[in-house]
C-alpha cells in the first residue's frame, strides 16, 4: 500500500536524481506523468519519411496530428524557420516549432528547460535521423531558433 510518506519520500528523491544529474530531467518529468504536449505535425503530400518521423513521436508517447499542405515553406518562414534550416516537415508542440527530423532527446531537453525561443531544427533529412532510413552518417546537429529566427547550436546528438 502507497502512504503519503512512501509518495512524498518518492517524489524527494526524484527531485534530488535530477539535481544531480541533469540528464535524467527529460526522463524523470515524463516518468512523474507530466502531460506530453500534443504535436500537430504538417508535411508535403505524399512524403513517406514525414510519416515515419509521425509514429516516432507517437512511439516516445506523443499525440500527433498529421496534415498534408502544399504551404510548408510559407509555414516554415512564418514560423520564423530559416531556409537553410528548413526540413520536409514542421510541427507544433507546447508553444515551440520542430523542422525536420529532431530526435526525441533534443524535444525532451527542450520541453523540460523551456528556454525562450521559436524552436529546434535539424536541417536536412540526414540518412540514420528519426524516420529516415539508412545509417547515421555523422552526428546530428540540432539548431535552436532564437526569436530573431537566428539559429544556434543546440546539441549534437
């Protein structure tokens, strides 16, 4: 049986995990039952890939919506998604924009920091990244996108 002692004295020494090792934070809010933003992801007709990166999100326990538009670039200039960093997809989670192909432990650092910006993009549909076939190249580098639509390294993953 959980007492209130056993739950309190839990949820303590989760907090203290993830003070000292912060890379636990993105498993440590999701495994505390923190709500995962529903994601509305819009793709080119007719793009395989897209679909794939669709039931990735979907298999790291995400709710999302695909829609196919012929405005994806518009979508991604309004959003403030540079060109060359522009992917083959956009979508909305939680007040931030995704283009192309993040992996999942970029979308989780950045829905735990919550840091003040547009989003994340990985450029390019590099072979080996979330559903993309082939094998990984080379390290993926993930860009955030300031508010000014500047782009910065995020994390190479």
């Amino acid at each position: 049986m959980i007492t209130r002692r056993v739950l309190l004295a839990s949820a303590a020494f989760g907090a203290a995990a993830i003070i000292l090792d912060g890379s636990l934070v993105g498993r440590a809010a999701i495994a505390a039952g923190s709500a995962k933003p529903l994601i509305a992801l819009f793709k080119n007709p007719g793009c395989g890939c897209c679909e794939e990166y669709a039931a990735y999100l979907r298999q790291h326990g995400f709710t999302v919506t695909v829609r196919e538009t012929d405005k994806l670039a518009d979508m991604s200039t309004k959003a403030g998604i540079p060109a060359e960093l522009e992917g083959c997809h956009i979508a909305f989670l939680g007040g931030y924009v995704v283009s192309g192909h993040v992996p999942i432990e970029a979308i989780d650092k950045l829905l735990v920091e919550r840091p003040q910006l547009k989003g994340l993009a990985l450029p390019g549909m590099p072979l080996g990244s979330p559903g993309m076939s082939g094998a990984k190249q080379e390290p993926f580098k993930v860009y955030t996108v300031g508010s000014d639509s500047k782009a910065e390294l995020y994390m190479t993953i």
